[in-house]
C-alpha cells in the first residue's frame, strides 16, 4: 500500500484517539467488494464503545483498494455526530446512521443486485443495542453520507415489518452472523445465541424463515459451501449430547437443494471445545472470532484463529463423499513463512484486538487472503500454496 489509514482520518474526526483504529479494533469487520475497481477492494467498518456518549460516532467506511493500492474513505458525515444524539431508530439528524459493532454482520451487496455503482456495502443490524434490526446501505461511491436502508418484509411473521429471528416479538440486540449467497442472490443471516430460525434475505429484501441451522450458534460461525450447496453452522461450544464440552465441535447442516437437515461430526487437531493445539486441557477455541469462510478454489473453510501466539490458519475439510452426513476434519497449516521478496513487510503474522472475525477475508482477484488491523500497519497477504 502506498499510504496507510491513518494518513485518511477524516478531518471532522481527525482530534479523536480512534480516528481511523476504529474500524480494525471496535469488534468488527470487513467485507470484499468486488465491483470497487478492477481487483476489488475491502472495506471495513464498525464503531461503538466510545469513552463518552459526548464523543462522536465514528461513521465512515474505510477502503482498501487493491487495484491502486491506496486507502481512502467514504460515507462520512458533514459533521461528527456525538453518540448520544442518535435517535430510536439509529439514525442521527443528518439521517446518517450510527455506526456499530459489526462481527460477522458486514456483507458485499454488487451493482447487479442493486448495490452503487462500485458496489455497496451492507451492514446487518444494530449488534448490542436496543435498535430494532435494519439492514443499513452505505454506497462507497459516495464520499459524503450516501446510506440508505434495506426495505425488507418477513412475510412469515407476525409483524412483516420487523427482522426478527424467534417467534418472541422481541428483535433487538442481535448479533449479527452472515454469510452472501451468490447464487439466490440475497444473504444468509443467524443470531449470535438460541433462535427458532435461519433467515434469507432476497436482495429484493424479502426475507424468508427456515428451521434454524444449529438453533444456538454462540460463539459459532456459518458458511455457505458453493460447490457442495450446503449452508454450515459450525458449533460454538454450546451443542448438547457427546460434543457438549469435552469434544470436537459438531456441524450442523441445511442441503439447499433439498431442505434436508443433517448434523455431523469433526475430528483433527482444532479447535476442541476444551483441549487447545497443543494438547492442553480446558482452552477454548471460538470459531466466531476466526473469520472462517467457505473457499472454493481451495475446496474447504478457512479461518484464522490468533488465539493462540504465532497466530494459526485453520482449515476443515469436507469428506471427499456424503459431506452433509460424513466425518470433516480440523488441520492447521503448519508451513506458512514470510516471503523472502517482501523486503519491507513484517516477517510476523498481525493480531488483530478485540478480535479477528471478517477483516481476514478471501479475495478471488489475488487468490490469497488479505487482513489489516490498524490504522499505521499495511494490511497482510496469506497465500496457501
């Protein structure tokens, strides 16, 4: 990269310690938009936890062009906007709206389906607040506001109104976890924590309910595998029968062609619900805060988990048959090195605070996946060979 974040703090925000940290330490993510430029770009964005309500919100997305190798930002208010003057439904007076944190709630919304001209980036809900959930837009085209919001309707429900997750009426303080569906074109949404359903929301913004993939994902993590046309929850350490505690995390599994649902096993060396890499007794690996992600060109789910010191990139591998009722399998990459060409990087994988969860992200233009964590570091390159 040719400048770092920092060197883009908007001026509005520039007197604040978060400045352009925010987006890499306030518990939140990135997502690839693939339409930015020619290789794409990712752009990150999450806010909340400010040290006073009096301070501003920091509202902006934060883009990392791959084709220029520049950082730039977009979406910025006219004027900061501090935490306590955001309304009941999330919106400040400018109808900008705030900025939280986004874990695993940040996903790719392409020109074709509706999305700016150099795609949009969507950001589902308002994850520990009392905000009723909305999809929030923000075109990165736009260098000033240039949000909208998803119009949905959840016909099943009792209110179509709402998002909402149970039959309880109650939708507020949700987690979000995604995942995008290319090929029905529209997002795969759970809860963080018990649900009754799985959501699909059509980039039409229709939603529709299905029996929930796991029914309780916290701490856990769901993956689309394109090929396989399966939709995995992964277990957070929360499954009841032989997995719950003491064993290797179970995978709980929608056949999207069929509807079928299926739950099926793991075994390998990561990550056991109690033992960590090494053998030793009572750890805890958290799938959520690993990034973990279906890639198709490397025919298995990715994350890294930097719970651990170095930090280490994880694979689960589906069974070469049956892979909605077989065994997967757990396995680190052990061989990863710095490569001896980048003269100027750092020979040292990052670690990321508060947290990894979607800034470690596949780009299909470089094949290789890219992760940032601060505002005066380059983003990092992980290609597995």
């Amino acid at each position: 990269m040719l400048n770092n974040p920092q060197d883009v703090t908007p001026h509005i925000f520039a007197g604040d310690s978060f400045g352009t940290d925010s987006p890499f330490v306030m518990w939140g993510g990135s997502a690839i938009l693939s339409d930015y430029s020619p290789l794409g770009a990712q752009v990150y964005y999450a806010g909340g936890h400010e040290a006073s309500y009096t301070q501003p919100n920091m509202q902006f997305t934060l883009i990392c062009d791959f084709s220029t190798l520049s950082w730039s930002t977009a979406n910025i208010p006219v004027y900061a906007n501090p935490a306590n003057t955001f309304g009941a439904k999330g919106l400040a007076s400018d109808g900008t709206p705030m900025c939280p944190h986004t874990y695993l709630g940040l996903q790719e919304c392409p020109a074709a389906w509706g999305g700016g001209k150099r795609g949009s980036l969507l950001s589902f809900f308002w994850a520990g607040s009392r905000l009723p959930n909305r999809i929030n837009i923000a075109d990165v085209s736009v260098k000033t506001h240039g949000y909208s919001q998803l119009a949905t309707t959840q016909p099943q429900n009792a209110d179509p109104t709402m998002i909402r997750f149970s039959q309880q009426s109650a939708d507020s303080g949700t987690y979000p976890i995604t995942v995008m569906d290319s090929v029905r074109q529209g997002w795969w949404a759970a809860p963080t924590g018990s649900a009754d359903y799985t959501l699909f929301v059509s980039k039409t913004g229709e939603i529709r309910q299905y029996p929930a993939v796991g029914g309780n994902l916290a701490n856990g993590a769901l993956v689309l595998c394109t090929s396989l046309d399966l939709l995995v929850a992964i277990d957070g350490g929360y499954a009841s029968g032989p997995n719950a505690g003491n064993g290797f995390r179970a995978l709980y599994i929608r056949d999207l062609k069929t509807g079928a649902m299926t739950r099926t096993t793991t075994t390998g060396i990561v990550p056991s619900v109690a033992n960590g890499y090494d053998g030793s007794v009572g750890t805890f690996r958290r799938p959520d805060t690993m990034g973990l992600q279906w890639v198709e060109e490397l025919g298995c789910v990715v994350g890294l988990d930097q719970s651990v010191s170095p930090p280490v990139v994880v694979k689960l591998t589906p069974p070469a048959s049956n892979p909605a009722t077989a065994t997967w399998t757990w396995s680190t990459v052990a061989s990863l090195k710095h490569s001896p060409t980048d003269s100027g990087g750092q020979a040292n994988l990052q670690v990321a605070q508060n947290g990894v969860w979607s800034k470690f992200r596949w780009v299909p233009s470089l094949q290789a996946f890219v992760y940032g964590t601060a505002k005066h570091r380059k983003p990092q390159v992980i290609k597995i060979i």
